[in-house]
C-alpha cells in the first residue's frame, strides 16, 4: 500500500515539475516580446500625437494672426473704401478658411489618436 501510495506521489511530483517547466518555458517569453512590441508602438502613438498638437497650436496662432490682419483690413476698408483692400480682405479670408480646414483636420487626428490609447 505504501508503495502505491509514494509511486503516486512521485508521478504527481514529476508531473508538476514538467508542468512548471513547460509553462515558463512557454509563456515566460512571449509576453516580454509583446510588451516591446506595444511600448514601441505606445512611444510612435504619443509622439504623433504630440506632433499633432503642436502643429494644431501653430494653425491655431497663425489663425488667430491672421483674424488680427483682417479686423485692420476691415477698419482700413471702411475709412478709405478701396478695392485693392476688397482684393487684400478675400485673400485673407481664404487663408483662414484653409487655416480652419487645416486646424479641424488636425483635431479629427488628435481626437483619433487619443481613441487608440
């Protein structure tokens, strides 16, 4: 009975032992590659993100800059009233309306970005 008993202890000693060792073996590896893989990925995310928002501040200044010129093209308009500040005024508007485009397509970017952390 007692060496039934010691067999049956040694088979489920020895089959915890390869189990131990097929488990680390196995999985102790892969997940290290996986986290790299993710870090790099996390790190180039972050960065274009980051890249994102400044360019989206620098639209926005440039934006804001070019809203001042106008408001004085305006004020140039109505004191003198000529049209070469008409010509000068369009122009203007032009720029800001790609400006805005530009700025709305940066923020679509951002907010996608931010969606994949």
């Amino acid at each position: 009975m007692y060496y039934l008993i010691m067999q049956i202890a040694l088979f489920l000693l020895l089959a915890m032992v390869i189990g131990i060792f097929i488990g680390w073996r196995f999985i102790g590896s892969k997940p290290e590659e996986a986290e790299v893989d993710q870090s790099e990925e996390l790190i180039a995310s972050k960065r274009r993100l980051d890249q994102c928002h400044r360019e989206n501040a620098k639209l926005r200044r440039a934006s804001k800059q070019h809203k001042d010129e106008l408001e004085k093209i305006n004020k140039q308009m109505a004191m003198e009233g000529d049209a070469d500040i008409a010509a000068q005024l369009e122009a203007a508007n032009a720029q800001i309306q790609a400006l805005m485009d530009d700025v709305q397509m940066r923020d679509d970017m951002i907010t996608a970005l931010e969606k994949q952390k």
